[in-house]
C-alpha cells in the first residue's frame, strides 16, 4: 500500500532507469520509494516494507520484490523487478496486466547491494519469534460462489505461496527464500473438492490418517479457498473425528472465493490476495470460537440444559444458525448460485413479498440483551450496554417469553460474524472469538419494520438501536419451532401467499433450519440447542 515515505535516514539511494526514464530508488528501515528522478521529493508515494512477503532472484540477474499494493480500496499481489542489463536503456516489456513494475540499473553490484540492503531491512520488520515447521493442507472448492475457487487457487494463492517458498515435499519442501531467513513452511496436499462433504470427508480422513498430529516445533494450517461452506466443512470433518487430540490449536487461513465470505468479511479480509498474504505472513491469529448444534425431543416445560442432558452432537457451527426468514432466503439462493451476492437480494425480496411469521419457543442460556443505543462516537459495545435485564431468570436456560405461548418471529439469526457478507453488518457487536453468540431477534414485527431493520444492517449496522429489534448475547440457546405455525391459510396471507407456499417460494417452512449454509429439517416436537463450546474444547485459530 502507498504510505508517505519514512523520514528515517535512507538505507541505499540509487537511480535506475524504468521505461526509458530515470528514477530515483530510495530504500530506509520501513519504506521503499520509487520516483520519477525528475520529480524526486520527500513527498512522493512509498511503499511499506511490511506488505512485502517475499524477495527472490535469478541468473538474469534480477531482483524481484513481491508486495501487496491498494489501489481504490482494493488489495493485490505487485511485482516490482529490478534488472540488471548490459543496457539499461534496452528495457523489457511492462507488463501492466498481472502488476509488475520492472526497473533496470547496468552496474550488477550495485544491484547485489540493493538485495542485500532490501533483504535485512524486510527481515529486520519481520523479525522470526519461532522456529516452528508449518504442514500446511489446502482445500479448494472450485464450485462456490461464482466458481472461481480454482482460478484464484492457480492464479493467485500457488504463485504467491511459491515466491514464498513453500513447497511440496517432492520439491525438498521448507522455506527458505523470504527475506532469505530460514523458516518452514511445507504443503502436505491440495484438495480440489468435487462434491458436497468431500472437504469434511477428507478432513476426517487426514484425522485418522495422523496428518492433522504436530510436534513442539510444528503447526498445521488448513487454507480454505472458498466460501464459509467450506470452513463448516473444515471444522466439522475435524470436531467429529473421535480420535482427534491435537496438541496446539490448529490454523484457518481464509482465502474468499465464496458468495457471502461471511469469516473472510469479518476479519476484513477484502481480496484473495490479501488472504494469500496474510497466510503468509501468518503472524496474526485470534480463536476461531466454534458451537455445537443438537437436536433432541423438548417437552411443554422446557429443555434441559447440562452436558448429561444434551442430545448427540448433531454438526458444528462457526458462522451463524438461523431459521424463518434468513434460512429460507439461504435455502432458495442455491438455485441462483452463479448470480453471486445477488442471489441473497433476489431471495430475500421474494420472501418480504409473501411475508410470514414463523412461531417457536426460544430459551436463552446466560444471556444478557442490548438495551440502549450507542453513541455514533463509540462503535465498540460496552459492558454496560448489556444487562441481563428481563432475560434474567432461575436456572440454566430462561424463556425469552413469559408463558408457554409460541413467538411469531419475522427475524430470527444467531452468528459469531460481524458481517455476513460485504456491506451487510447484522451483528456489529459480533466477534469470532467471542464466548458469546449474537442473537439478532425480530418477535412479532411487522414487514415494513422488518424491511427497515434489513436496511439498517446494510447501512452501517445501526438496526439495534430500532425499539423492536432485540439483540441478545447468549452463551447458548435452545429453540422449539412450531411447525404447525407453518401451514399456509389464504386468510392469513391472501391466495398469493397460498400460491407461494405450495411452490415453495416465499418460505412458511419452519422446520427448516440453516446452518452455516447447511440446511436441516426439524422434526415436529423437536428443538435445536446451540451452545459455545468452552474454551478447553475450542481447537482452531484463525489468521487475522
């Protein structure tokens, strides 16, 4: 990214020549500048050292700097190519189209020197804390969103990670060229995915294989490619496994390639090469808190809470559980997958046409709602802006209603996300390493409200300051659809909405339930318990 340049002294100084004109490289301890000779100032652009992620040479001789750039908000990978020619005036072609900048100087030492001076400066922002090996495992799933997974995964991610130096173990593996360090990182195997469950399958797979197992000095990192369909895949092949012990906490790199990217927009990852980047840097990571999802027979006085009482683990979630009006704009989306984020507009439009209420019994564990607004000047939720207030109550789970009536939900979302996807901020106080679950709950709301609430989450994120949005915090929460609440009456949505529901547009499906993009049907009778595992039981970080 361009920063003004450091006001350090300079490193190295030297003109070299870029598209027949000279310019002035100007190397310090944080920033390196490159400036028409011309117009050389202090005040020209410069870029950071710190988003440089790899340095490698050749026998031309050349130096090639590799180094993530913005332009308009938007991050890619550039290549800045220092040559060495008999003359310099003689210049290779630019090749503007794939980022690279290519400059030339005639003296080779004076380039030498310009690696060496180049190399100790990134390596001196990055110093090495550890001597820890990566064994990384990629996953790619060629079919999410607009079915670009591979593209990015050949185009992008592969060569990034190979100016890196990572390699496979039938290339000699290590790591040994960044910044000219030594440092292990090896890729163990590519998954290209070819079918729904073939990434949790494999995860599993690696499990009783013994390939997800670390010593001291290792670390396993799994690179997602794709979208949070994936990362669900991940994170269930792995949990279900029983054999699975592992002996540090294992790596998620995200890398978007999906529709919503709902992890990858939260952590605000904002382009594929920012995500490859970011992996590779790999220094930054926060937990990856994770729920398991039960379901189980709930009886007219309510669940049990308590791990004697909970049914079998039915699946993991790490992005978000909804029901009502999100599963269903999830659930019919799928047949307009190559539409992108559009889809989601489509659908929820087609589902605020036919409007429907759908009513369940929702019991909240250690919950605690958002009773004031805050302030535009603090985005950040204090500790006061939630109480217990009226969901306080005696034992584990508590009614969110008095009495044993059912709530007729227009909205009903629970997600660890702060965003799920680009420019839509429904849970703003949200974060993944939470111990909490955010429950964004609309009891009882009219279409138009609901419609304002939707826009205010796509706005900013100000829907929970609307008096008839409810935001709660809970560690845990068990929910009773009432599936008979679904049957479609011409009287209580007009012969349109009888019309929807037969051809199953508009939802009125209550035992649908979705679940980080996964959908589950919910028997009459039955209720879904959702709770955060505790922090002994959590397993994954992520790269932030």
């Amino acid at each position: 990214m361009e920063i003004p340049p450091s006001s350090s002294p300079p490193l190295l100084r030297a003109v070299l020549r870029h598209a027949g004109a000279p310019h002035v490289v100007l190397l310090t301890d944080s920033t390196l500048a490159l400036s028409p000779a011309a117009f050389s100032s202090p005040d020209q652009p410069a870029y950071s050292l710190d988003n440089v992620y790899a340095i490698t040479t050749s026998d031309t001789p050349e130096v090639l700097v590799h180094i993530l750039t913005e332009t308009e908000g938007k991050k890619k990978a550039t290549l800045l190519q220092f040559a060495a020619l008999s003359d310099a005036d003689a210049l290779p072609p630019q090749f503007a189209d794939d980022g690279t900048l290519t400059f030339a100087v005639r003296d080779a030492a004076a380039l030498k020197k310009f690696e060496t001076t180049m190399r100790k400066a990134v390596a001196d922002l990055n110093p090495r804390t550890s001597s820890v090996t990566w064994k990384v495992h990629v996953f790619v799933n060629p079919f999410s969103g607009k079915a670009d997974g591979l593209r990015i995964w050949e185009n992008v991610a592969k060569p990034m990670f190979a100016a890196a130096g990572w390699k496979p173990p039938e290339h000699g593996g290590g790591h040994t060229l960044n910044f000219g360090e030594e440092s292990g990182a090896m890729i163990f195997s590519v998954t290209i995915t070819t079918r729904p469950g073939h990434a949790e399958e494999t995860a599993r797979k690696l499990v009783l294989d013994g390939a997800l197992s670390s010593e001291e000095d290792e670390e396993v990192i799994l690179v997602a490619i794709g979208g949070d369909g994936l990362v669900h895949e991940l994170v269930n092949g792995i949990l279900k496994s029983p054999s699975f012990r592992p002996h540090r906490k294992l790596c998620l790199g995200i890398i978007p390639a999906g529709t919503g990217n709902a992890l990858a927009t939260t952590l605000n990852i904002t382009s594929a090469e920012d995500g490859a980047f970011r992996i590779i840097k790999g220094s930054t990571r926060v937990p990856l808190n994770v729920s398991s999802v039960h379901v189980g027979k709930v009886g007219p006085d309510g669940p049990q809470w308590g791990n004697d009482s909970f049914p079998p683990v039915l699946m993991y979630s790490a992005i978000v559980v909804s029901w009502g009006l999100h599963a269903q704009i999830v659930k019919q989306s799928e047949i307009l997958r190559l539409l992108g984020n559009r889809r989601f507009k489509l659908a929820a439009l087609a589902n605020i046409i036919f409007f429907h209420h759908y009513k369940g019994r929702l019991y909240l564990h250690n919950a605690s709602q958002h009773e004031a607004p805050l302030s535009k000047e603090n985005e950040e939720a204090t500790a006061t802006s939630f109480a217990p207030s009226s969901l306080a109550g005696q034992g584990p789970v508590v009614p969110f209603s008095s009495g044993r009536e059912a709530t007729g939900f227009s909205y009903f979302l629970a997600t660890k996300m702060s965003s799920l996807e680009p420019g839509f901020r429904i849970a703003p106080y949200a974060s993944p390493s939470s111990p909490d679950l955010d429950l964004i709950l609309c009891p009882d709301v009219s279409r138009g409200d609901t419609v304002r609430m939707l826009g205010a989450a796509t706005t900013g994120g100000g829907h929970p300051s609307l008096p008839f949005v409810k935001y709660v915090k809970a560690r845990g929460f068990v929910f009773v659809p009432d599936t008979a609440s679904a049957a479609a009456r011409a009287e209580d949505g007009g012969i349109l909405s009888l019309v929807a529901a037969k051809i199953g547009l508009g939802g009125r499906r209550a035992h649908d339930v979705c679940v980080d993009g996964e959908m589950l049907e919910v028997e009459d009778g039955n209720g879904v318990w959702v709770r955060v595992l505790e922090e002994g039981e959590q397993v994954f970080d992520v790269i932030s």
